[in-house]
C-alpha cells in the first residue's frame, strides 16, 4: 500500500462535494481553517455550490470535480466537504491513473467510503475523517485534530478506548479497510467491492433498523466475509432504529457480537468513529495491530 505524502504548509489542496449538497455558506470555518490555521492554498471544486436534486450537481460534474483534483500533479490532498449520498454513482467512472501517478490523500468518511474502497483496490491509503463542513464545529476539535495529525505526519502510536464488556481479547495486525456497513453492503460484487480476508474491518452506521443491521451482517457471513477477518472494529452505531410492532430485542452492538461468535479473532466494540463529534481519523489501507486485554484495548499504529 502507497501512503500519499504528508502536507506541508504552502501546499495546494482541493475541496469538493462527490455526494449530496449543501448551503455554500456552510463551508466557511472548514475553509478557513484550511486556509488560516493549516496555512493550505485550497482549490474550491465546481460541485460545492452545484445542486441537482438530493446531489451537489450532476453525477457528470461531481466526477469530473474528483477527476480534475485526481490529475493535478500539484494538489496533494482530496478533502469531500460532506457525504449523504452521491459518490456510490459516480466512483466507476474515475480514472485513478493520474492518482497513481502522483499519490494524494483522499479524506471523508459515511458515503465516501466506497472511494476510500476504490482508493484502496488500487493500493492507495486514504484517511477516513472529518469532513470540512464540520470543522468548524466546537464539538469536534479533538476530531479535526486527529484529522490534521495524520495528514501532517504526526501519526499517533496508538489510539487506546474504554474496554467494552463485548470485546474479545486477542492480537491481530493487518490492513485496516472498511467504513460505512451499509456502503460496503452495497458494493458487493462491484469493482468497489473489498476482499476482506486477513484483514482488520472497521464498520459504523447510522440511520438503519436493527432488522437492517442484522441482514447486512447475515449477508456477510453467508458469502463467508467475516470468516477469515484478523480481526474487527465496532464503530458508532448511531440513531439506530427500532421496530414498534416488533422489537428485535438487542442493540446494535449484541447485534454485531452474535454475528461474529463463530469466530477467534478479537473484536473491539465502541471505537470513537462514525457519525458522532468524537470520529477519530482512520488510515484505510495502512496495517495496523489490534490489541485487546481484559484491562486495554489499543489501536496501534
């Protein structure tokens, strides 16, 4: 796996919108602290204020925002503004020849994780984080930080969480892929699809039923996805949803640990990614170890 170079003050960086979109005005702190506090020289795509639809403009435009970004030898990161949904259309047509060419980081997470998948089909690590829409936002300084931090090269040596009582002791190292549960379900059988043999699998959600959770993960087990993991990250589940008429009776996380129990590999539940203010920065694609004992529990870097 390639990891882009890290930025520098001076740089040249883009921002985009590849998915749904949103009111300009919105983007200000996010561009300011680009362009102030990280001192970044920022190109500003066409799709931030492009709206068609639900989209930030037509699938033609957005792809052609990334594309343009993607073969600027001179832009040395990728941020996308927002996620919501869009990117799942337009990651086929891209052309990541240029990219390769002249490696950059790619930083968003939620619907951007099926370019975080491209990204890493080509061997191609990206960060998955805090997008700028929300940088401005007190709540998530700690987030925008750790988002900095990688992009910066002041790569952490671990991230250590609270111990849950679902957590699975053991160590395992492997590349660390995934995002989005339901992105990663939708891209079965596509070229965005991700072998997820030998390595270590973040998943976070939100918005989704209990009874959708669960078929998303059935799924997975009956193609046989979760058997040869080196081990699993349980991200933030958030505004899961419940059935009046019939409860499913478990949350989100006895959902996954059911899921998984045929299986060895250790398991760490409530990681601080996802759709919550504390959404630690991920490096999709670069190996990382997974440590997990009865009284730690550390992502190691």
């Amino acid at each position: 796996m390639i990891v882009p170079p890290f930025l520098r003050p001076g740089d040249t960086v883009g921002v985009v919108s590849p998915a749904s979109w949103f009111p300009y005005e919105e983007l200000a702190d996010g561009l300011r602290i680009l362009r102030d506090d990280w001192q970044l020289n920022v190109i500003e795509g066409d799709s931030l204020r492009a709206i068609d639809g639900p989209f930030a403009g037509s699938d033609d435009l957005r792809r052609a925002d990334l594309q343009r970004l993607f073969d600027d030898p001179t832009v040395r990161a990728v941020f996308a503004a927002r996620g919501g949904y869009g990117c799942y259309r337009i990651a086929d047509g891209l052309d990541l020849t240029g990219l390769e060419a002249n490696p950059k980081w790619l930083i968003g997470f939620s619907d951007v994780t099926v370019l975080l998948s491209l990204l890493h089909n080509h061997q191609l690590v990206s960060l998955h984080g805090l997008m700028p829409r929300q940088f401005g936002d007190p709540d998530r300084a700690a987030s925008l930080e750790s988002v900095r931090q990688w992009l910066f090269g002041e790569i952490p040596a671990h991230y250590t969480v609270p111990v849950h009582p679902l957590n699975r002791i053991g160590q395992a190292s492997g590349p660390l892929v995934g995002g989005n549960l339901t992105m990663l379900s939708n891209s079965i059988g596509t070229p965005t699809d991700v072998d997820l043999d030998g390595k270590i699998l973040f998943i976070e959600d939100i918005d989704e039923t209990f009874f959708s959770l669960d078929r998303m993960l059935t799924q997975f087990r009956r193609g046989g996805r979760l058997a040869n993991l080196a081990g699993l990250v349980v991200g933030q589940f958030t505004d899961m949803r419940g059935n009046a008429s019939l409860p499913f009776g478990k949350d989100a996380n006895e959902i996954i640990a059911d899921a998984v129990s045929a299986y060895r590999y250790p398991v760490l539940f409530d990681f601080p990614a996802g759709h919550v203010p504390f959404n630690l920065a991920l490096p999709i694609g670069k190996t990382v170890t997974l440590q997990l004992t009865t009284q730690t529990a550390q992502l190691v870097f």
